[in-house]
C-alpha cells in the first residue's frame, strides 16, 4: 500500500510503497482509509513535541471503510481499554494510551490496524471528506465547551482565544450549546472577520478586551493567551486551555481572580465522539475542507506551519 512516511523529525515526510497492515488478534481490523485529516499536532509530532518511536504513519482524524459497519470514524486516542478512564470512554487520559498516528501507524494510508472495534464510529450520511476533522478538530473543541457549560447560563459571557481552526469550531459549540454571548480574542484581522460570521458578538485582538468573561476558552494555549486568559476570566469563573503551545503563566492567591478555575481539556472521549457525529449531521457545522492527496502531505504540513492553510486539509488515499 502507499503511505506517507515519518522517518526523521524535522525532515520531509516521504511516500513510500510498505506491506499493508494485518490484523493481528480477533478485536482487530485493518480498514481502508478514505480520508485523513491533516491537523496541527501532526506536526507537533514531526516536530518530535510526544517523543514518539520512528517510523511513524502520522494522522489522527481517519474516516475508514469497514466491512460490517460501512463508512467509520475512527476514535483514535487508543487506550488500554480496562483503567478507570478507559472504563468511562475517556481513553484520551489512559496513562497507557497509544494513539493512532502519534504512537501508532494512523491514517496517511491506503489502510489502517485499529486494535479494537469500539474504536469504530459509523458517520451515517456525512461526507468522509468532512467528518474526517470532527475527530480532533471537531471533537477537541466539544469537550472544552461541555466543560464550560455549567458556567455558561443566560447572560453571561463566553471569550474564544484564537479563532482557527478549533477556535472556530468552539464559537460554533458555544453558540449550538450554550446561552452565552460570544466573544473572540484574535490578533489576525482575518480570523476576526470570520469569527463574526460565525456569529460571535464582537472580535477585537486580546489586548483590547477588558472583559471579565464567564468562561475562557485558550485554542492558542501560549505564555500570552494564557496570560490574557487568567486577565480576563470573572471571580469564579473557569479558564480552560486546549491549545498546545506549551505556554506557562503564575498560579496562586493574588496570581489569578479569586476562586477562579484554572483546567486543561485534552481530545474527547468515545461517547462525545459519538455525541458529535449525531450533532454534526442534525446541526450542519461550517467549515471548510481542502482535499489532497497523500503525495501533497508534506506540502499540506507546509501550508499549516505557515498559516496559509485554506480550511481544514484533509487526505485521501
Ligand atoms: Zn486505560
Ligand atoms: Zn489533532
């Protein structure tokens, strides 16, 4: 089969013929893959940010063909199946997950070994081209906002840091979920402009909100939206970040508004991923989809580093 390839961090990712996979014990399949989003922590892999062994098939967000189910999504934070957060389908926090295409082969492929069939996700009638990104992209955004609801009654006030690809997917959830007005913290003038389009009620750049927000939700997840986030959340209010920057800001008394929440929020579990792809095909989420082939993925890494990505890039073997 044809697959793209990581062999070395920091260098290209390279197309090559391999065996196909097969599968190895009876819970076991082998798909073929009809579609695989390209998402941003793809290349924090590249980039060696989870340590990952080499060679690596990279991709996360795979809509696969199975025999018996049909068109699938595949849930790929890939746990142990028997600790307490795999028990409550909260596989992305299993202290032994594996997930596909950081630790295990994913889904730049013409096939994919998924080690369990509760990994298996029938989309129904969506596109596999657009329900490819709803399985981080989409899903990731979810979570955080199911957090932030119960802070988020009538009248209150919701801020989104960073207004791409997960911030616009968290505007849209705030507003499908939630009563909250939405705000938008951007420094792009672009972003803004979509962010209202999506219906946020004002976007302006972080520095100029004055807030205090509800809730906080950090896509960007760096020393400065952190920074603002911790600024602009209310006196008990919750501050949650998803965006894998890697940044750092004080915490304690005095640090932060009194009894404010500080929480990360990682992926999604089985049963939001099911919940999401129900959603998605009553709601109509918009987001736009660039496809490409697997020849394009280094290319498609490219566009992304470089913010020059026109929606969410998705590859299809
Ligand atoms: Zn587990
Ligand atoms: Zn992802």
């Amino acid at each position: 089969m044809r697959a793209v390839v990581l062999r070395a961090f920091d260098a290209p990712l390279e197309l090559e013929e391999r065996d196909a996979p097969t599968p190895r014990d009876g819970d076991e399949s082998v798909l073929r893959v009809l579609a695989c989003g390209v998402c941003h922590s793809d290349l924090h892999v590249a980039e060696n940010f989870f340590g990952t062994e080499l060679p690596l098939v990279l991709g996360h967000e795979i809509v696969a063909e199975d025999e018996q189910l049909g068109r699938v999504l595949v849930y790929a934070p890939w746990g142990c199946g028997e600790c307490r957060f795999c028990r409550a389908t909260e596989e992305m926090i299993c202290p032994d997950a594996r997930e596909a295409g950081l630790f295990q082969d994913g889904g730049y492929a013409e096939y994919v070994r998924v080690p369990a069939r509760r990994y298996l996700y029938p989309i129904g009638e969506l596109d596999p081209l657009q329900a490819a990104p709803l399985g981080c992209g989409g899903l990731t955004p979810y979570r955080s906002v199911k957090h932030a609801r119960g802070w988020l009654r009538s009248g209150s006030h919701a801020l989104v840091l960073g207004a791409g690809g997960l911030g616009q997917f968290g505007i849209q959830f705030l507003r499908l979920l939630t009563d909250a007005t939405v705000h938008v913290g951007d420094p792009s003038a672009q972003k803004r402009e979509r962010a209202l389009e999506l219906g946020a009620e004002e976007a302006a750049p972080p520095e100029e909100l004055e807030g205090p927000y509800a809730a906080v939700l950090d896509f960007v997840g760096s020393d400065d939206s952190l920074a603002h986030a911790a600024r602009l959340v209310d006196r008990q209010g919750i501050a949650i970040v998803v965006g894998l920057f890697g940044g750092r800001i004080p915490f304690g008394l005095g640090a932060v508004p009194h009894e404010a929440q500080f929480m990360s929020s990682i992926w999604g579990s089985r049963d939001e991923l099911g919940e999401l792809i129900e959603f998605a095909q009553r709601e109509g989420l918009e987001y736009t989809i660039d496809p490409m082939p697997l020849e394009r993925a280094q290319e498609a890494h490219d566009l992304i580093r470089s913010g020059r990505a026109r929606g969410r890039i998705v590859l299809t073997p």
